[in-house]
C-alpha cells in the first residue's frame, strides 16, 4: 500500500509555459503560439514536461525528499493551460513515486525515484 507524502493541484497557465520557455530556452511553438498549437495533434499549447517535472520535484522536495539520481520519467498524456493537474508524491515499498495527473485522472507525468 502507497503511503501518501505530499499532495496538492496547480493550473497551468499560458504566461507560465511563455516564462519557462523564456527560462529554459525551450521557445518550441507547441508551447508558446496558440495559432501553431492549434494546427498539431494537441490542438492547442501544453506545458514543457521539464515545467511539470519541476513542479512535482518542487513538491518532493517540500515533503523532505532531494533525490536526483536514478530517476525515471514519464509523460504519457499533455497538459493544458487552464487544466488542473493533481499533484502527488508517495512511497511504496521503497519507491517513491511522483504523479500529475487531470481531474479525470489520465497521468500526464510519472516520475520514479529507485525504481520500477
């Protein structure tokens, strides 16, 4: 059974995908131009998986947990301006995981500390 160690939401925002591409350098249209966005499979702009990782790294990182080696990531589904996400980091049998997932809780990222 997963112990729960922190756990919160966060809406994502357009001016906050600009800011992080203006941080990272990642300026991809996917995330910055709604008109680009809109042509492409997602149909409009997501967020950089690094801006979700930081954000759930953020939160591990609240509930005491600083670990950046062997880590796997996953972004199986985007993130949407406007979109709550559910953020929540637990432990199960010495794996600590960390999820964002939507109201209807499709994942859209997954990182795990030590494993699997």
């Amino acid at each position: 059974m997963s112990r729960i160690l922190a756990q919160t939401s966060w809406t994502p925002c357009q001016s906050g995908f600009d800011a992080f591409a203006a941080l990272s350098g990642d300026d991809n249209p996917i995330h910055t131009n709604p008109d680009y966005a809109a042509q492409h499979p997602f149909g409009a702009p997501v967020a950089h998986g690094m801006l979700i990782w930081a954000r759930l790294q953020s939160l591990a990182h609240a509930a005491g947990i600083s670990l950046t080696a062997d880590v796997t990531l996953r972004f199986p589904a985007p993130a949407y301006a406007g979109e709550r996400l559910d953020l929540r980091v637990t432990e199960e049998e010495g794996i600590l995981t960390a999820r964002a997932a939507r109201a209807d809780g499709t994942l859209v990222c997954e990182i795990f500390w030590g494993g699997p």
